[in-house]
C-alpha cells in the first residue's frame, strides 16, 4: 500500500508539471482571450484661426528695374496683399494689422519710412454717410489732433478692382503721410498708411503723389484681396 501511494503521488506531480507547461505554453492566447487590448485612442484637435504670413515670391519688372514681391497672408481677417520684398514685415500690434518697414540707404533720415494697415469695424447701420463719417473721425490731420471736415478733402482712387479714398494727413518737418481707406459692408473699413521720411517737405514743386512710398502703397494696394 505504501508503494502504491508513492507511484499516485509520483503521477500527480507529473500531471501538475505537464498541465503548468500546457498552461505556460498558451499563456498569450489565455490573457489575451481574458483581457483583450484595448481599441487605439483617436485624439481629435481643434483648428484655431492664427494670422500667418506666406513669403511667396513674385517679380515685377517696369522699364528697366524689376521688383520681387512677397505674399502676406492673413487667415484671421481672410485676405491677403503682396508688398516689395525689400521692405520688413514687423508685424501686428494692438493698433495695427501690420507694419512693413524699409530703410532708404539714398535718406539720410534716422526713421525707416513705413506702410501699415489697420482695421476699422464699421458701425450699423452701413450706408455711405455713415461709413463716410467713420473715416472722417478716424482721420487725424498731423499733430494738430483736427479731422477732415469735408468729404471733398479725400481723392477716390480706383486701383485694381477697388476704390480706395486716399487723404495727406501730413507734411512737416521732412515727414510725409497719406492714409487710404478702404470701405466694405461685408468686410468692415481697412486703413492704409504711408509714411516717408527725408522728404524735401518745404518744396513748392513737390510733387506729393509721386512721393515712392506713397507709390509703393498704390501698388500694394492693387493686390489686396480678400480670400472668403
């Protein structure tokens, strides 16, 4: 009997290590039978309109001298305008849209001349007089703090496909500045500044429109475009 009990004990130690390598051996299956793998995470991420700008390069050539423009995109505002490319984009501000800045080596005046652009939000309800008016008292003539009394006082330009109301707003002390504006009801009212600096100010014959930032400006201003 006692022989017999050591062969049952041998048999069951044999069954145990043969059923712990079975068990061994399908590990992976069990486990992942018993706990699947969980399904990959789809993470989803939200578009945040940003204002970005393009360098996309384009050549104008005139007479003899060509030009290379660059591309400034504005996603926020959904256009988009080509300036020289000689002329540094600075960027926005809280009072502005953007700043391109070129310092003449020909001036010897110790401040870049200057384009900027700015936005207006146009008050309802929109009709002429009331676009009209907005632009007057946005308007400041040089450092006299005063606006435009009439209309009349601003040139409307046809440049490109739009009409822009351009006014000097100053001429002093070798500064020359004039603003264009641009007036849309679905868009609002863009304002466009130029300021050039070493300007013969005192000048009778100065001939102000032929002023080449005041130039340069024209010429951005018939690639403005809105992109929606």
């Amino acid at each position: 009997m006692k022989q017999n009990r050591g062969f049952s004990t041998i048999g069951l130690v044999i069954i145990l290590i043969i059923i712990a390598g079975v068990l061994f051996a399908y590990k992976g299956r069990i486990g992942k039978w018993l706990y699947p793998p969980a399904p990959p995470v789809t993470v989803s991420t939200g578009t945040v309109p940003v204002t970005t700008t393009t360098t996309t390069t384009t050549t104008t050539t005139t007479g003899t001298t060509s030009t290379a423009w660059k591309t400034y995109t504005n996603a926020a505002n959904n256009f988009e305008i080509k300036y020289p490319s000689y002329y540094e984009n600075k960027g926005g501000a809280l009072d502005r849209i953007v700043k391109f800045e070129y310092a003449d080596p020909k001036k010897t005046a110790d401040r870049p001349d200057s384009i900027e652009m700015k936005f207006i939000a146009a008050k309802r309800p929109y009709t002429a007089n009331s676009w009209q008016q907005q632009i007057m008292e946005n308007v400041v003539l040089g450092a006299s703090g005063e606006h435009p009394q009439r209309w009349t006082e601003f040139k409307e330009k046809k440049i490109g496909d739009k009409t822009y109301y351009c006014i000097r707003t100053g001429r002093f002390e070798g500064i020359l500045s004039f603003s264009c504006y641009y007036a849309s009801e679905k868009y609002g009212i863009y304002r466009f500044d130029s300021v050039s600096h070493g300007v013969d100010w005192t000048n009778p014959n100065l001939d102000e429109e032929a002023d080449p930032v005041y130039m340069v400006l024209k010429g951005m201003l018939a690639t403005f475009k809105f992109t929606k």
